[in-house]
C-alpha cells in the first residue's frame, strides 16, 4: 500500500480491508479489528466466509464471484458474527483489482439502523393487527346491533296509536320510532364506508406529481446517487390527481426504494415513472429494469404483509403491502408484471 495512504486506512473510522481472490484478508485496519473482536492474526488464519452469518454465506459467495468478474460491490449488505456472538449489519463497497488479484472494500456498521428499523417494523406490524382488528370489530358491532334495533322498531310499528288517547305519549312513540330508523340509517352508512375501505374518513387533495417526486429524489438523493439511478419521468399527460399527499410520498418512497434494492447485479437501475389518462381513466405506470418476480409462483402475495421474495435479509415484507393498502384505501387500484430478471412493471389506476 501507499505510505502516503497508510495513516488513513490506520485511523479510518470505517472499515477498511484487502482481501485476496482466495477469500483471505490481506490487510485489515484497527477499526474492522476492533468492531469483530478478533485479533488480526486469527481474521488472516481463516477464510472471510468462516466470519459471515451462516444465513448470508451462500448470498455473499455469489457476489464475490461477481467480484473476481471485475464486476464492483455497491451497497451490499450482510451480517459477521463478532468473536463474541454478537451481530454486525455492513453496508460494503468493494473494487476489485484484476491485475493484483486483489479486493479493496469498504465496510460501514449499520447494526445500530438495522435494529431501529426492526423495531419501526414490529411497531407497524403490530400497530396494523390493532387496526385490522378495531375495523372488524366496528364492523361487527354495527352489523350485530341491527338485529335488536330491528326488533324494537318491529315493535313500535306493532302499536296501534289510534287506541291511546294520551297525545305526549303518541309523540313520544313516534319520536322513538324516528331515533330508530335514524340510528339503523346511519349504521348502514357506516358498514358501507368499512367495505369501501374507510374513504368517507380521509380528505383528498391535489397532488403534484412532479412535486411529490422531486420531494422524494431529494430526500434519498445520496442512495439514488451510490447507486446511479437512471430516471426516465414524463408527467405531462397527467400532472395532478385528487389524492392524499403524504401517501404519494410513501408510494414513490417504496418503489424507488425497492428498485435500488432489488437491481440486478452490475446492472445500475433504470426507472421509468409516467401518467397516462385516455378512456376516463387516470393511470401512473412505474417500471424497471431489476430482478423481477416469477408471478407463477408469487403473483398473489405480491401486496400480502410481510410475504418477501428475493432473500434479502433487510427485506419485511411491508413495502409493497402499504402501496397498497394505501392506493387501495382511496379507491384505487394497483396491477403488476413482471418477469425474472426483465423488471418490473406497476400500473396504478386512481379513483375517477
């Protein structure tokens, strides 16, 4: 190595390491000795997969085939065991050097997000089943109290008021059967907004697609650049649509996301996202150019609670399950296809 750079690969906070095309470190600085635990002798005295979680050995050998391709890691991720057992996320960056059979790669520790991002997850998780479950059971408190309130309109309709004489107690009566057919009205309405998905309790605006997207490029602007996202964005058949804004932000949010995550090795994504409105209907298709799905196999859990496809370990299985739940939610609808390794296509139809 360079004397001029030793002093940063020594007192480099990241990670920092040389490995060889036998899968042997070559050089390991202080701060990866440090984060493992074991002394620099025993990481050079095995192979780097003996370090790897078992879960993530085959996933990462595979990359590092890639590697020895002369084909750059970029934002991969997979879990050491510490020489105390403990865990370690990294997030590397590897560039292999085909001429000195060599790998320089930097590792950054992201156990600290992993776990918050465990705990976001199991909050979310838990906060959807106590929401499922406050639906059903306002589902089922306002379709089981028409029975009784039925009855007791029945019986109201059985009095003959020509045989009471008392006029307060004709009004009161008549008052009682108003309050009934009122209350049975307005249960009906409310079983009618649970099976339309809670519409009526969300108030729609005019979202800017263009806006929402320059919102979210902004805001992962760092991973779209590591990454080098291609955009292809065409807006102009449909600039606008009546929606919730901050569901647009979390839609677009997902599905970069996910195209980052799931590209294909050593092929950068490409995102195409545009509106189309013909026939009355109003439509943004989003698509890529990453792994793809086998729709055979996992067509119908595609937008299920946490259903995950590909093996990433990072992966919940929520994503896909709000853009749904969320496009669905104001009426919408939301279709996919796709193949392995061609991409993926989403065509989303908005409420007209």
């Amino acid at each position: 190595m360079n004397s001029q750079l030793e002093p940063f690969f020594e007192q480099s906070m990241d990670c920092l390491c040389i490995a060889d095309y036998e899968g042997y470190f070559v050089k390991i600085n202080p701060a990866f000795i440090n984060l493992l635990g074991y002394c620099e002798e025993e990481l050079k005295s095995k192979l780097i997969s003996e370090f790897i979680y078992p879960e993530d050995q085959e996933r990462t050998a595979s990359f590092r085939e890639a590697l020895k391709r002369n084909v750059p890691l970029m934002n991969f991720e997979n879990r050491y065991l510490s020489k105390s057992g403990s865990i370690i996320w990294l997030h590397w960056t590897s560039i292999p050097q085909e001429n000195e059979r060599l790998i320089y790669a930097i590792a950054k520790d992201i156990t600290h997000t992993k776990n918050l991002e465990k705990e976001r997850i199991s909050h979310l998780n838990q906060l959807s089943k106590v929401n499922k479950k406050l639906k059903q059971q306002n589902y089922s408190t306002a379709h089981d109290l028409r029975s009784p309130l039925n009855n007791i309109m029945s019986l109201v309709n059985l009095i003959d008021l020509s045989k009471i004489d008392d006029a307060d107690t004709k009004e009161i009566l008549s008052l009682i059967q108003l309050s009934a057919e009122g209350l049975k009205d307005s249960m009906n309405t409310h079983i009618d907004s649970y099976k339309e998905g809670d519409v009526l309790d969300i108030e729609l605006e005019e979202v800017d697609f263009q806006n929402v997207f320059n919102k979210v490029q902004n805001s992962i602007s760092s991973l779209i650049e590591r990454a080098s996202v291609k955009f292809h964005i065409d807006f102009c058949a449909l600039k606008t649509v009546n929606f919730k804004d901050i569901y647009m932000e979390s839609i677009f949010l997902n599905l970069i996301t996910n195209s980052i995550k799931y590209a294909r090795p050593s092929i950068p994504p490409e995102i195409t996202i545009t509106t189309v409105q013909e026939n009355g209907e109003k439509k943004l298709i989003y698509s890529d150019n990453g792994r793809g799905f086998d729709m055979k196999k996992v067509g119908g859990l595609i937008f299920k609670l946490n259903e995950k496809f590909h093996g990433n370990e990072d992966s919940k299985g929520v994503g896909l399950y709000l853009v749904h739940e969320q496009i669905t939610s104001l009426g919408g609808s939301i279709e996919l296809d796709s193949q392995v390794d061609q991409g993926t296509i989403f065509t989303i139809r908005f409420k007209v």
